[in-house]
C-alpha cells in the first residue's frame, strides 16, 4: 500500500477571490502539484462559476481475464486524484496538493449551455508536475440547450426516468458530422409525457434521432416519424434553444 | 460447503486422491456441457489436406502409422470423442477474411479492398461455393457425431490493412473541410501520428477486414483505438476511432452469416448462439459499439450516411428467418479476476458486483445504456483488485443510438483465479465460488434471470503443463495446478449459481500453432478430454 493511493476527492470550495480546492489525500505536500485554472469563453472573458472536473490519468498495466483477453487497469502505485473545483467569479480556481501527473479536464457551468469538451472535443489534459503550479486556461464556447419534449397520453414510455437499468423503450439524441453521435438524457417525467435535454453547439448541421422498437411517434402535425431513426434536420443559432416536440401515437407495428 | 471439504482435503492427499474423489462430482443440479473447438479451417475442410503442421494442427489430430490424418477425418473423430462424453455442443471460430498462410478459411476473394469490390455470391463464385459446402460438410458431421448445437464466433481477421493518418477520417469529422486524423482532433487522442522514432518511417492506422474501426498495430486487431485509458479517459471512442476503408462491409457479411444459418438449419443443428464479435470490453472501447449499432458504414448496409447500421435487428431477422430464436444473437464477455479470490465487496457504477462489471457493461450497451468509465470511479480499488467500482456519476459515459431487448442469452467467459500468482487448488476453487455466486445478481438487476447461462469459455478439462514460448498453455506466466478444472466444478457447486440451468463451455483450441495444448491422444490422457469416461471434471447433468 502507497500513501499515494487516497480516497475519492470531491470537493467543491468557493471563497472570496479565487476558488481553492484541495483533494483529500495523504502525499506529503513537498511533492505535491498545483492546478491553476482560468475559465474564459472564446473572447477570453472569465467565466464564474464553471466547474472544472479533473482527474489524474494513470499509467495502466493489463490483467488477464480470459486466455484472449485482459482488461486494463491502473498500475501498481498509481495515485489516484479526482474532483471538482467551482471557478470564482473571476473565471480562477485553484486545487493543491495533487500527485504529480497528467490530468484530464472536463467543464461544464451549470445552468449555462457551455459545451463540456469531453463530450464534444476531448479532455483537456495538463501535466501538473512535482511542486510546481500547472496553469491552464480553458476556453468553453456558448452553445445552446436541445430539448425535445414526448407527450405519452397512453402512457407507453416508462414513467420513470431513464435510470441504470430501465428498459429503453425510446432513445432521443443528434447525429452530426459523418454519422457521430450524441445521446439527450431524459432529464424527468410528468404525467403527460418525458422531457430530455442535451447542450449542443451553434453553426453546425444535425439531425435529431429518435428511435424505437416500441412505441410510435408522431409530430404536433400528427405527421408520423420513422422511428428506425428519423433525420428531423436542423441547425442552431447563437442564443435560441431548439425545442421540438412529439408525441406518441401508439404502440410499435411490429 | 461439503464439495469444498472435499477439495480442500485434497489438496492434503495431492492429486491422485484428489482426481478420484472430485471426478464424480456432476455440474450443479442442471447442467450441459459444451467445448470450444476454436478456429475452424473452412477453406481446407475435406479428406485431401492433412491435419498437420503445415496447416496448424500438428498435435491436435490423429496420426496413424506415422501419417497425419486428414482434417476432416480428424475432425469427425475429435467430435466423436467429445459427442461420447456428454458434449451438446461446439462454439467454432469463422474467419471471413484470413488472408493469412497457409489459407485456412477465407470466405470473400478481395479481402483488403473496399466493400463494393466483394460480395457474398457463391453461386458464381467457386471460393465462396467450396467454402460454404465445407461450413456445410462440418455441420453434417457435428449431427452424424450426435452433437446439435453450435455456437457460431466471427473471428477478428488480422489487421494488415494501412492507411496513413492524413487519409484517415472519424464519424466526428465534418466532410467537404479537408479534415482528417493527421491535422484536426477530430480523431481519437490515442490515434498514432508523426513518426515512428524506432523506423522513423510515419504512423500508420491498421485495420481488420471486419472490424468497423481502426487499430494501432499490425497484429491481431486488439490495439484498438479510442482507448479510454490512452485517451485521456475520453469515453468518445465510438465516435473518433476511425472509419475502416477496408471493411468487407454489413450486407457482405450478413450474406455470410445468412449462408452459415441456412446450412446448420438445413443440417440439422440448432444455433444456440450467434455473436460477431466476441469478449467486448466497453468499458475500454465504446467503439466496439459498432459491433451492435454502426455509425461507421452505413452505406455498406445500403443505408444512407449519418444513418446507423441496427446490427442486432439485422442479425434477428437472419435468425428468425433460418428458424432459430432471434434472442441467441449474442456478444459474450468477460468476468473481472482479482488478486484476491474471495474479494467480491465493491459496487461498481451499475450497482452491480464488480466482478461482474463485463456482463453489466453488455447488457447496458445492447440497451442504449451507458457505457464506457465513470468519472468517479475509486481508483485505489482498481489499483489494489483491479476491479472497476466506485461512484454514481454517469454523465461523461456514452450511450449508443439504438435500444434493444436484452439477449436471451447470457454468455460470461470465466477463468477463476487469484491472478499474478501460482494458485492453488483453494484459490482456484474460492474463486470460482466467488465469481459464480456473484453473477445471480446481475440476472436480478439486469431482470434477465429466465435466461440461459452460458459459461462460454472456462477452463479446458485437462490442463497442460507445456510452454508456448515462454508461457503457459494456461494463462501465461503461471502453472496452474492440474486440478483446476475441478476446482473449478467445485467452486461452482458451491455458489448460488449452483441453482440456475448452466452451460459449461471448457476451452479448447485444436488449429494451435504451437501444438502443444491439446495434445491428441487415445487415451484417458488426452488433453481434449472434459468428461472421458464420464468421470469429469465436467460432467454435465444432461445429455
């Protein structure tokens, strides 16, 4: 057992002038690193409030499962390092005494349709050496918030919302580019039907798919979809939701 | 409990005693017993090639006054054996595009070129024709043996496809702007680029003839990219790995795997199983993805860019058509070992054991479920028992555009072991009890529990003490002890999955290279034997 290996961070600290996080773990602080990030979108003023997700990236060893196979996992002695940092309301955080290493970054602000880069980029990654601060300066762009709304009058669709294991009998999301795709989380359920929300980015060709081996769907006109996955195209503006709505007509033919 | 005082006591009175008292002992209250055979040689399945060397079955088959028998023959004998020790039946490897020497099953006669240059048509094509008359040949074989199910496993063809980088594209890529996997990051982060300091020759992407995705190296396809661990923990693999330009394309395939069908049926023998791809590990490769939802070649199924290829309505609409249940089309994967056998205390992200975590990862990918790593996974935990547990936050993991049921299948492929250390006949044995007692609840969360439970791959029924090279026959670095497959009965019957209907499939792998694992031999010492004499290790419960 190394002193390297910690317990799952997640800290949230916002003070006064620049947001201090610190991962609870037991390395000694003379090597420990500092992350220092400034959050801006693309015309580099700050943005308050974001939340920066950061993970050490560990080397790996593979295990053996099968005569075949293995599966990868962290190496022996690899520090682990995960949280969260809430930027203050000049863009800053800053979260000491991580392990040396690489570090991917995710971001997101809530209640703000920021594109996370880790879901429409890649991770950022930033080497945080031994007793050194690693600035970083991240640039979120502004998208804006899909949400598609399904009435379920008869009540087909499950009346939960989409958890682990709930069967999926509709799956909502948006193709772009030469076939990528991204799924929209059924974000609640109410009586008359089911809500999702996904952030997208401005200026860039979709097609919203909904598919479903189960239930039917038609649009407000009562026009109806090709649930083996409609092409419904469209493209967003700076500043404008796009909402679109359906609603299911019945069961499936099958 | 007491089938484990037995073991444990044979470990004191050594292997002799042992054999004697385990070998009685039948699989659980219901069980059948299945084998690998592994790769099957379609292109040279007759009396005329020779079950030798020079075809990779130098020890494998029958020699007979110092001559090789022919495959065929060696074939129907090996089947023979295994129908009179209770086998029901076989999983076989295919190969569509093996393009390897010597040629042991090709299936399409331009491997290597785009998918409008090949096509599944063995009415004008003699390689096609003689290919599957022998898929057929085999089928009638396996029933004249008294053997009527099989399992079919596309296997990965080699990866020895290239293209640079510059002329590489991903799903990600918007088309019409010049873009590709050397200037934009619209590719994965672990896409090789640059040059090759040790040949100081340019990176080059690999790719199989029927993987719908890119690999890193030459080889066996398993250095797939969009690695989430090489890639900064990005779960995105699915939609930057890159697009095969080699692939042999959906309809191809379908057209093979159609014929395949049609033959068992006209023979015959039930598909028990059917699974293009086997072992997929989501965890690591949300581009395996493609395997069941494609968004990589959609024109190869005759379908429109940006559309998705339903591979797993595709391939239930081929099994219903032939007469077989749509619900045996099917993606095995694996259980998670540990150094400790009896560690089973964390919950991974499915709310499952995390031992467990392959099956749960393919149930939730069949299901538009989300796969890949979450973010708050306890790393100590993966570090100390290489286990993947720990948190809840699901919102980085991917989710795949199509939903279907759940397979009426659950295929796990499982080796119990205390892994990196010689076992004992104790560890070998708790971990089994610890892996088959874990899996009952993933058929409760996963409300799969009506389905059947297949042990895929498990560990053959006499292990070899040879050396491929410089490991093991059985998992590589360590010797397991000869009693291991009865441990492995014996873990079983002790755990609560002791009380499910199981398919116990023992490895085996007759078209070895090395010829040293499964030895052939008349007698009780043969290393294919699982039940000779009906005196286990694996003896099944039914016929």
């Amino acid at each position: 057992m190394t002193t390297l290996r910690i317990a799952t961070a997640l800290n949230i600290v916002a003070l006064a002038s620049v947001s201090f996080a610190s991962p609870a773990w037991c390395q000694s602080s003379a090597s420990a690193g500092t992350l220092q990030v400034n959050v801006t979108d693309p015309q580099s003023r700050p943005i308050g409030g974001a939340i920066i997700r950061y993970r050490r990236v560990p080397k790996t060893v593979m295990v053996a499962n099968t005569l075949a196979n293995g599966h990868e996992v962290p190496a022996p002695g690899e520090a682990a390092a995960y949280g969260e940092a809430a930027a203050d309301a000049n863009g800053s955080l800053i979260v000491t005494g991580l392990p040396a290493g690489r570090y991917a970054l995710c971001a997101h602000v809530p209640s703000a349709a920021y594109l996370d880069p880790c879901v429409w980029r890649q991770p950022i990654a930033v080497a945080i050496p031994a007793n050194v601060t690693a600035p970083r300066v991240v640039v979120l762009s502004l998208g804006v918030f899909l949400k598609v709304r399904v009435n379920d009058p008869g009540g087909l669709l499950p009346q939960v919302v989409d958890g682990l294991w709930t069967p999926r009998k509709l799956t909502v999301g948006v193709v772009y580019a030469r076939g990528a795709y991204q799924a929209a989380r059924n974000e609640s359920v109410d009586a008359a039907g089911h809500d999702y929300q996904l952030i997208i980015p401005v200026g860039v060709p979709f097609t919203l798919r909904l598919f479903s081996h189960d239930v039917a769907l038609t649009d407000l006109s009562g026009a109806a979809l090709d649930m083996s996955g409609s092409k419904i195209a469209f493209q967003a503006t700076p500043g404008q939701n796009q909402a679109f709505a359906f609603r299911v007509s019945g069961a499936a033919a099958r | 409990m007491c089938v484990r005082t037995v073991a444990r006591l044979c470990v004191l009175v050594g292997f002799l005693g042992c054999a004697g008292l385990s070998s009685a002992t039948t699989i659980g209250s219901s069980s059948y017993l299945q084998v690998n055979l592994s790769f099957m040689p379609f292109t040279i399945y007759d009396y005329t090639h020779s079950a030798d060397a020079a075809n990779q079955f130098s020890t494998s088959c029958p020699v007979i006054d110092g001559v090789h028998v022919d495959i065929r023959t060696c074939f129907k004998t090996i089947l023979g054996n295994m129908a009179s020790q209770g086998v029901s039946g076989v999983r076989i490897f295919v190969n569509l595009c093996d393009t390897s020497l010597p040629i042991l099953s090709q299936a399409f006669t331009s491997c290597g070129e785009a998918y409008t240059s090949n096509s599944w048509d063995p009415g004008s094509n003699p390689t096609q024709a003689a290919w599957i008359g022998h898929v057929s040949d085999f089928f009638g074989d396996l029933r004249t043996a008294g053997i009527y199910n099989v399992t079919i496993t596309l296997a990965d063809d080699p990866a020895v496809y290239s293209e640079l980088p510059s002329d590489a594209t991903s799903p990600n890529m918007q088309p019409g702007l010049g873009h590709n996997c050397g200037n934009t990051d619209d590719c994965c982060p672990d896409t090789p680029t640059g040059i090759d300091p040790a040949t100081m020759l340019p990176y080059m992407i690999y790719f199989s003839a029927t993987q719908p995705f890119g690999v890193k190296s030459m080889g066996d396809g398993n250095d797939i990219i969009g690695n989430v661990w090489d890639s900064d923990a990005s779960n995105q693999g699915y939609n930057c790995a890159p697009i095969n330009p080699f692939f042999i394309g959906w309809n191809n395939e379908f057209g093979a795997i159609n014929a395949m069908l049609a033959k068992a049926a006209s023979n015959s023998i039930n598909v028990y199983e059917l699974e293009t791809e086997q072992e997929l590990n989501f965890g690591t490769f949300t581009v395996q993805g493609r395997f069941m939802y494609d968004n990589s070649a959609p024109e190869s199924a005759g379908l429109s860019s940006g559309d998705t290829v339903d591979v797993v309505s595709d391939l239930r609409s081929l099994m219903t058509a032939n007469g077989f249940d749509p619900g045996r089309v099917n993606w095995s994967s694996t259980g998670s070992e540990t150094p400790s056998a009896t560690y089973n205390s964390c919950t991974n992200v499915y709310t499952d054991y995390g031992r467990n975590t392959g099956p749960d990862e393919m149930a939730q990918a069949i299901t538009a479920g989300h796969i890949g790593i979450n973010s708050d996974y306890n790393m100590s935990i993966a570090v100390d028992y290489n286990l993947m547990c720990g948190g809840s936050d699901t919102s980085l993991m991917f989710v795949l555009p199509d939903s279907s049921t759940q397979p009426d299948i659950i295929d796990v492929h499982i080796y119990s072991q205390a892994t990196g250390a010689t076992n004992t006949d104790v560890q070998v044995q708790d971990a089994a009890a610890t892996d088959f007692g874990d899996l009952p609840h993933f058929l409760t969360i996963a409300s799969d529990t009506s389905a059947a439970v297949v042990i895929g791959e498990t560990w053959g029924g006499t292990i070899s003490t040879a050396m491929e090279g410089s490991l093991y026959c059985w998992a590589g670095n360590y010797l397991f002890p000869s009693g291991t497959p009865a441990d492995n009965v014996a873990g079983f019957n002790g755990s609560a999955l002791s009380g499910y209907t199981v398919t116990f499939r023992p490895w085996m792998e007759l078209e070895d290279p090395s010829g040293v694992c499964f030895a052939y031999t008349s007698s009780s010492s043969n290393y294919q034997n699982v039940n000779y004499g009906g005196d286990g290790p694996y003896t099944p419960t039914n016929p």
